[in-house]
C-alpha cells in the first residue's frame, strides 16, 4: 500500500501525458501520496499501549490492530528514528521468528525487550540480529553509535525528500 502511494505521482503523470489528467494532478498526487505513506510506513506497526508484557511476549495496540510479539523468538532488532518539531523520535523495531512487527516506545516493553535480548542464545546462527543503533539505544552498546545514528537518519530523510520532491516536479514541467 505505501509503495503504490509512493508511485502514485508517476501513475498521474503518464495519464497527463496520455491527456487524461492535467499535470498539476501528479504533483498534488504526490504531495499528498508522500505525506500519507510517510505516515502509514512508520504508524502501521507502533505500539499505542502495551496490553501485556511478560517475560516471553509483548502484546500492544498498534494503529492496525493488536500485535503480540515473541520475545523468546526475536529474529530482528531495529532503531527506527523521526523526527518532529521538539526533536528525534525513536522507537525500537523488533520482528520475531513469525514476521510480526512491533514499534516499542514505552519503557516497560524496553526493559522486557533488554531482558529477553540478554538472555537470548549470544550465537550468530540461533540469536537476534541487532543493529547496532538499537544496541546503543537500549543501553547495551555504545552511545556514540546512537548519535551516529540520528545524524544519519536525518541527513538521508532531507536528502530523499528534497529528490523525490524535485523528481516530481522535473516530471511535471515545474
């Protein structure tokens, strides 16, 4: 679904080249289709209120429904940053062995996540991958990776914004 609204200024743009939409239509498809993608990608999957947290499993609300992650499970570990007026906001994304994503903010699903990650096996074939952004995040790593991390993210989210908005405006004649 985010990618067809990521793609959907390029859709419009080759019905305005067939004549079938004005261009000033892939340019409003495309403010608004980056704006609700934008914000689909990274809610889809955040947890609104923790309903159950254990030692094996994390269970929140997200904005699609509920989501239980196994924590005795875990195959990946993520640091997935924005940014707002009042500055970054990060949030840690854990996948486990079922494919079920889970954006952790709160601190009661950090701790259980830090406590299942440190009795999780330590190996590289059984045991979680964890970035190491996350690592720095959580307190298990070092916390110039964390800083690292956020500038990073920062400059690449400028960066893609500014390119993807001249794309489409080159595209439609502006």
């Amino acid at each position: 679904m985010t990618a067809l609204l990521l793609l959907s200024p390029f859709g419009a743009w080759l019905l305005a080249l067939a004549d079938y939409l004005p261009t000033e239509a892939s340019v409003l498809c495309a403010f608004v289709g980056s704006l609700v993608a934008g914000f689909a990608l990274l809610e889809q999957c955040q947890e609104m209120r923790v309903i159950r947290c254990s030692m094996t499993h994390i269970t929140a609300r997200t904005w699609t429904g509920q989501r239980s992650v196994d924590l005795t499970r875990i195959r990946d570990v993520r640091l997935l940053t924005t940014f707002h007026y009042g500055g970054a906001y990060h949030a840690v994304l854990v996948r486990d062995q079922h494919g079920v994503r889970l954006g952790l903010t709160s601190v009661r699903s950090k701790r259980a996540l830090v406590r299942a990650l440190r009795n999780a096996p330590g190996d590289a074939q059984y045991g979680p991958r964890i970035s190491s952004a996350a690592r720095a995040h959580l307190g298990l790593g070092a916390s110039r990776t964390h800083t690292m991390h956020t500038v990073t993210s920062f400059l690449a989210l400028t960066i893609s914004i500014c390119l993807y908005n001249g794309l489409v405006l080159k595209l439609a004649g502006f």
